[in-house]
C-alpha cells in the first residue's frame, strides 16, 4: 500500500474530455418519481442481451454541488470492459436538502430499479455502488444502509478520494503533506455544517461510513492523492478494512491532490483508477 509517484501534469479547473468519447451500446435518460422525489439520471447499456450487473456509480461536489456529467469518462469504460450497465444519477443537493435528503432518494432509488430490474434489462443482485469525494461517502453510506436493512446486497464498492469521516475533521485531517491551501480545513468543516443539520451525530455511520462495522463492507477499492486532505480518513478506512479481513484494492498517488478523476491535467492517473475499476467490476459481477 505504498505511495504510487506519478508525473505531475498541469492540471486546471476545466472538465477532462478524455474518455469522453468511448462507445457504449445505448443510452437511457430516465426520471424516476419515488417517495415524493423526482430523481433525474442515465443508465449505460453494454451490447448483449442482458439482464446486466449494475454499476450505481454517484458524482461528487462536497454534497452542495456536481452533476453525473462529471462522471460520464468512468461510466462509460466500466460500460465497455466490465460489461456491465451503469446507472449515473443526479441527486438533492444540500443546503436546500441537507442529510439524509440525498441519502434517501439514492437508497430508494436502488430499491426503484431492484423492483423494475426487468423493465431495464438490470441483474439487481449483480450489484457494485461506487463515487467520488461525496458521491464515495454515499457510495459507502449506502453499504452501510443495505446492511442495516437487508434489502440489497451489494457485491463490490469503489471509492474514488472519498469523504467518508465527518466526525473526524478539520485540523485532525491534515498530514504533513496535505495540500491546506486547496483544500482548508475549515472549508471541509464548512461543508459539513451545509449538509449536516444541526445537532445530528457525526459518528453516525450514515454520516461518516468509515465508523461503520466492518460487516457491512464488501469488496472495495479505494484511491486517493497524497495531497488531499481526506487522505488520511482514506487510509484508515482501508486499514481497517484490511484488518478485518476484508479484501481491499488500494492505490495512492503520491503527488496528487484532490479531483483526478474529474479535472483535465490529471487523464495519466484517472486512466489506470478506470482501468482499475473496470478490472475489479467484471472480476467482482
């Protein structure tokens, strides 16, 4: 689990388009009106005849802000190489609907498909959930949630610089690498108190996944920059993952910050996380 150093590339705050243009055999829109919500997202289809594994794949943007556009380089290659379909979905955005608002809506959004998997074409127990920053905290969240209720059961989670201990922030965050001025830790604590109500508990697993019990993780990759101010958090959680015994696939790239996946500069790490993901997904469903 030691740190991967890679070439540093002039990285800038515009979307990569790398990735962008990889073929997938169809597209579905879809809006999906459940428990009062409507939930506005796609599904990538590979060819075949189906019913496919899923991939419930959910973007980041500090739980305020994002959009699955974001996502769509990672969706599509896990379409193309794991041959499995992958459901992007748009969700509530705090602070107009802080926690559990999103949590819920992508939960039962789950449950939408498991109770229509014939309609679109979806082996619901072939089943992985992955995302990025936020989208990793719900991404594990939902693990959690699954287990708790018994409803799912999900195979394999990928985390991509998950957020994923609340209860843990700030200064108790950084390392002697940590790129503060990127991201400041009271920027973190900021974020928090948008999407937190007041007077919840952060320990709660819903909230900060990695306090969860190690029973209700399955497989999972976690990927992280050495930079980032979750990388800390990140690699505790795969320690204790490992720990317990649980199998893990963890990469660190040791001279990256935060958003590889999304942001262009970075198209020489974010293309072996995909490999990567890809790999584990078809291994994994």
């Amino acid at each position: 689990m030691d740190d991967l150093f890679v070439t540093e590339e002039t990285p800038s705050m515009s979307l990569s388009m790398d990735g962008r243009d990889i073929e997938v055999h169809e597209i579905k829109d879809f809006v999906v009106e459940h428990q009062g919500v409507n939930t506005e997202g796609r599904i990538f289809y590979p060819e075949g005849d189906g019913p496919f594994p899923v991939f419930f794949y959910i973007h980041g943007g500090a739980f305020i802000g994002g959009f699955n556009f974001m996502d769509e380089p990672v969706c599509r290659q896990c379409v193309r190489d794991a041959g499995c379909a992958v459901i992007s979905p748009n969700y509530q955005l705090a602070p107009d609907h802080k926690y559990p608002s999103a949590l819920n809506e992508l939960y039962d959004l789950l449950l939408y498909f498991k109770a229509h998997a014939a309609e679109y074409n979806l082996d619901m127990d072939r089943l992985a959930v992955g995302g990025s920053s936020a989208g990793g905290n719900y991404a594990a969240a939902l693990c959690v949630k699954a287990y708790q209720t018994k409803e799912l059961n999900i195979s394999y989670q990928a985390l991509v610089y998950p957020s994923i201990d609340l209860y843990n922030s700030g200064e108790s965050k950084v390392t002697d690498l940590t790129d503060t001025k990127a991201m400041p830790p009271q920027g973190v604590k900021d974020m928090i108190n948008l999407y937190v109500p007041e007077g919840e508990d952060l320990s709660d697993p819903l909230l900060s996944p990695a306090l969860g019990p190690v029973e209700a993780f399955p497989k999972t990759s976690v990927f992280s920059g050495r930079y980032d101010i979750f990388w800390k958090e990140d690699r505790a959680f795969v320690n204790k993952l490992t720990d317990a015994g649980v199998e893990v696939l963890y990469k660190s790239y040791g001279n990256i910050g935060h958003g590889f996946m999304e942001l262009a500069g970075y198209e020489h790490v974010s293309r072996d996380v995909r490999n990567l993901i890809a790999s584990e997904l078809k291994r994994n469903l």
